[in-house]
C-alpha cells in the first residue's frame, strides 16, 4: 500500500510540476502587455447667473397715466442684460421666467397688491418681460436658443416694460419681483 501511495504523490506532484510549466509556457507566449490609464472629471455643472448679478433693481421709471390710458399701451422698454458663468462650453441654455401672473393677462408679471410708504399699488397695468429679440416671454414659459461660448460663459439680454391690461389705469406703486430658473444641455 505503502508503494502505491509514493506512486500516487509522485504522479501528483509530476503533474502539478507539468501544469506549472505549461503555465509558464503560456505567459512566455504572450507578444506584449498593454497598459491603459485613465483619467477624467465628473462635474454637474454649475450653469447660473454671475454672483455680481445675482440680485438686480431694475428701475423702470416713472409714467404719466397720460402715456398708458388705453389697453395695450406700454411704456419703453429697459434693457436687463445679465451673464451666466460656469455652463456647458457650446452648450444649450434655456430660462423660464416666473413669478405672480397678472389676473388680466397671464403672460404678464403681477404688480404687487402691496402698499408702500403709505402709497396704493398701481392698478390695471403689468410688467412685460421681452428676450434679446425683443418678442414677449410669458411668464413660466421656457425660452430657446440661448448658447454659452466655448468657455461656458453666456451674456444676453432681456427687457421689460409696464404694458396696461385694462383701461383706467389707476395710479400707484408699481413694483414687481420675478425669478427664472436655468436650464442647460
């Protein structure tokens, strides 16, 4: 018995030496060895408004009810330019305005109802929001077109204008506040 288990290991181990050596075989088959290395960055992007700019005043003057008597009369328009940072290089941007709707018009921006050092708000009159081509933006209604430069910088340019949604406009304080939000691609 004795004899036969030497016979046994022997073969055992000629062949774990036989397999041993055609692994070796097999590795010096081998033509070459290629190395790839691999590097990147995942960044969400940070598409929005320059920090200088982040909070604007946008003074549209004082208006004559003379001016704006009639439904559909608007005041100048004031430019609002404004530059976003840090998009997409050659990327796609789009904004929506929002804000309080006008309860004539729901393309428009509210006034507030809000009286201010002791003044009634203005009544029967808007703020129009136009984009860089001066066509109207209605208020929670996405714009298109918009295209950061290769360094994913973006400047345009939006207007506004008070614009009177029902005859009789009465006096007051005209004040508004609007916010977009920023989309991009």
């Amino acid at each position: 018995m004795n004899i036969k288990m030497n016979q046994i290991l022997r073969i055992l181990c000629c062949s774990s030496i036989l397999c041993g050596i055609s692994q070796l075989g097999h590795t010096e088959d081998t033509l070459s060895e290629i190395n790839f290395e691999f590097s990147g960055t995942v960044r969400a992007w940070a598409c929005g408004v320059m920090d200088s700019e982040s909070q604007k005043i946008i003074n549209l003057g004082r208006h004559s009810t003379k001016n704006l008597s009639s439904f559909g009369d608007r005041s100048l328009t004031v430019a609002i330019p404004f530059s976003l940072s840090n998009c997409p290089p050659n990327g796609t941007v789009n904004i929506t305005i929002t804000g309080a709707k006008d309860s004539n018009n729901n393309e428009l921006l509210a006034l507030d109802n809000i009286i201010v050092n002791g003044k009634n708000p203005a009544k029967n009159i808007a703020i129009e929001i136009s984009d860089q081509n001066k066509k109207r933006i209605p208020i929670g209604t996405k714009t298109t077109g918009l295209k950061s430069d290769a360094t994913g910088n973006l400047s345009t340019i939006l207007y506004a204008n008070y614009i009177v949604t029902k005859s009789q406009v009465e006096v007051g304080i005209a004040n508004s506040k609007m916010q977009f939000t920023i989309e991009y691609e």
